[in-house]
C-alpha cells in the first residue's frame, strides 16, 4: 500500500472538486468547454500548443460538446473487436490505415484544432507527415503554423528547411520562433535571439511558448536566461500563470541538463487545494516528458487514490499516462473508466492514455473510438493513440496486456 503522500493538514476539498470544481465550465463563444482541456497533452511532446489554441478560440461546437460519447445516451458501447484481434498483422495494419485516413481528414477540417492535433498525431508516421506540415505553414491560423513548424523541425524534414523562410517574417512571434527552431534544427544558422526576446514578453503565453522552445533547442547556454525568467514575479500576471510558466522553465531547464529543475515539478505533484489542480496536471504531465523515474511511486499513488484521496479524471489519466512513459504500463484500468465519458476532453485524455500504455487492449477500445465517437477531436486522439502503438509493435512490449490489470 501506498503511503499517504497528499499533506496530512490539507483542507477536505476533494468532495467540492469533485462536485464540480474539476470539470468548471468556461463559455468559448457561447460553446462549452472543460477548463482543463488546457492542461491535457494530446500527441505531442510540446504542451503549449493546447494553450496557444484555445487562446484563438477554437473549441467544439454545442452539439458536438453535449452529444451523447457514443449512439444513445447511457448506452454501453462493445468493443470494435476482441484484444486477441490485434496480434494479426494483417490487422493491425488495417487499424493504422484507419487512424491514417481519419488524421488526413482532420487535417483538411474547418477547425483548426482539428488541423494541429492532426499535424501533431501525424509526427508518429514521419513518412506521411512532411506534405501535410507543408500546408500547415500556409494555413491561416497561427496555431496550426506554429504546429507544423516545429513538426519540421522536431522530425528534422530538411527538404522543408527552405519553406520556413517565410515565416521568419510572421505576424505572430510565437509562429516566428518556431520557424527559427525549425530551421536551426533542419541546419540553417538562425539568429535566436527572437525566441530569448518572447521568454520576456508580457504575455505569459508568448514566454511559455518562448521558454517551451528553448528548452527543444538543446543550446545550455540558455540556462541561465531561463532562470532569470523564473524569478521574474510578473506582476501582472495572476498567480495560476506564474505558477504554470514556472513548471514550463523547470522542464527546459531539465532538458537542457539542469536538473534542479525536477524539484520544482516534483513539488507541484499533489494539489493542496482546488486551485491547483490545473498546476497538478500539468506537472505530471511533464514528469512523464522529462522520464523522472523517482517520481514513479507518486505518479501511481495519484492515479490509484481511493476513497476521499481519489483525484479528478484530469489527473488520474495524465498519471496513468506518464507512469506509462516511465515503463509501468498497469494504468489500463483508468482509461478504461473514462473511454466513454460524458466530457469530450476526458475521452480525448483517455485516448492518449491508452496510447502510452500500448498493448492490444489498447488497440480494440481505440478501435472503437475512432469508429463510434460522436467528437472528432476524440476521434482524432484515439487515431493518435493507434499510430503510437503500432509504431511501437516491434518493441519488445509493443503488444503486450501484461499491464492490464493493475499497478
């Protein structure tokens, strides 16, 4: 049995989180969203592109948000097929070819978070992504060309290096710096200076995002302007955004190579009251990017909390998630709670958990996702999780359902 990690003198606010706290709702344009869409990684390793989204608006529409997860409400929905389906080849190649055609689609839609999270899921196919990154950096939102690229970058599509050129002279500084880390790390010799210059801008988001790509650009001599970032007390910043922007420098500096860093992130693991369960997910979040594997045993213990001590979905799934990165792929069961949940975001965060955690079990509920979730965010998500762990097929665990049944 675990220990009892959460303080013992901390106010009894779960009961109220999970009344209602943890799933607040916001209006987006008179449509609803889940506040911690914020916090939820959906394929790829940069968390800021979730953020700098929803800062453009984007979010599902009414119906989409309130629509039954799958067929009639209350219904419970089979598996597409059975975990034991997916040990053929001939079948798994058959799902990846699914998940393919649903990203493609996605990354023609209207909804530009649908074209980056497409553009970002495709990254694990880097054989078919270099065309649709290609269009990406002509799209009209910010988001989706900042998306793509730091795809091109990330993936090292050198062929590509020249089609960033123009947007070095774009509108958006976050877009700009992205082109400046596409293109350094396709071999040009860009001048970063931009990207230091968005790690002091007064928007937090502009600094996260500054702050987020220096930590990818892999040059330590940033480590000490990152620290100057984190002891700036912005204040006119609310507290939440410190706090949040301050994670984001601990990573880059982990990254980078400091590892004072992981303390910061460690101590961000267990929220001491409501408000901080949006610092909560994101911190583990990260603590699965960065493979601290000392914070294994907490990641499990958030995840697993029973009773008056059980955490919000938000949280238990990105613990399950990260524990997965960390190699204890037991979290199987938590995803499996939420697959079907009411919150398009939850069943979204469930998707990439499921992906993580791998294994043909894995594959049959994200199946069935891609084929009966009335969201086509989830949709997309659970086409994420497939490439992922078809990709992974070859891994000594690539299929295995060892995991399945508990931490």
């Amino acid at each position: 049995m675990m220990p009892n990690l959460i303080p013992a003198d901390r106010p009894d606010w779960l009961r109220t989180v999970q009344a209602g706290v943890a799933r607040a709702r916001v209006t987006c344009r008179g449509r609803e969203r889940s506040t911690f869409l914020l916090v939820i990684a959906f394929v790829a390793p940069w968390i800021g592109v979730c953020v700098l989204l929803l800062a453009m608006g984007g979010c599902a529409s009414s119906k989409t948000a309130s629509a039954a997860p799958f067929g009639k409400s209350g219904e419970k929905t089979p598996l597409a097929a059975g975990p034991e389906t997916y040990y053929s080849p001939l079948a798994r190649s058959q799902v990846r070819e699914r998940a393919m055609t649903i990203l493609l689609d996605a990354s023609a839609a209207e909804l530009p978070q649908m074209r980056a999270n497409a553009i970002e899921a495709l990254s694990l196919a880097p054989g078919r992504v270099e065309p649709v990154a290609r269009l990406g950096l002509l799209d009209d939102n910010p988001g989706v060309r900042f998306t793509a690229a730091m795809t091109i970058g990330r993936l090292k599509l050198e062929a590509s290096r020249d089609l960033l050129k123009p947007l070095l002279r774009d509108e958006d500084p976050v877009v700009r710096a992205a082109a400046i880390y596409g293109m350094t790390r396709c071999g040009a010799s860009i001048d970063p200076t931009p990207i230091a210059q968005l790690c002091y801008s007064n928007d937090t988001r502009q600094r996260a995002q500054g702050v987020f790509i220096l930590g990818e650009m892999g040059n330590s001599s940033a480590i000490p302007m990152l620290k100057s970032v984190a002891a700036d007390p912005m204040p006119m910043a609310s507290i939440s955004q410190v706090r949040l922007l301050r994670l984001q420098v601990a990573e880059a500096l982990v990254k980078l190579g400091d590892e004072t860093g992981v303390e910061t992130l460690r101590a961000s693991l267990f929220p001491a009251r409501p408000e901080d369960l949006e610092i909560s997910a994101l911190a583990v979040q990260i603590i699965g990017e960065i493979k601290d594997l000392r914070s294994l045993d907490q990641l499990i213990y958030l995840a697993d909390a029973a009773g008056e001590d059980r955490l919000p979905a938000e949280v238990r799934l990105g613990a399950a998630a990260s524990a997965a990165m960390l190699g204890e792929k037991g979290g199987s069961f938590i995803a499996e709670e939420y697959w079907q949940d009411k919150f398009p975001a939850i069943r979204a965060q469930s998707a990439h958990a499921f992906g993580w955690i791998g294994g043909s079990r894995s594959l049959a509920y994200l199946d069935t996702m891609m084929s009966g979730d009335t969201n086509d965010l989830v949709r997309v998500a659970a086409a994420a999780g497939v490439l992922r762990i078809t990709a992974a097929v070859g891994q000594p665990s690539g299929l295995s359902d060892a995991g399945s049944g508990g931490f």
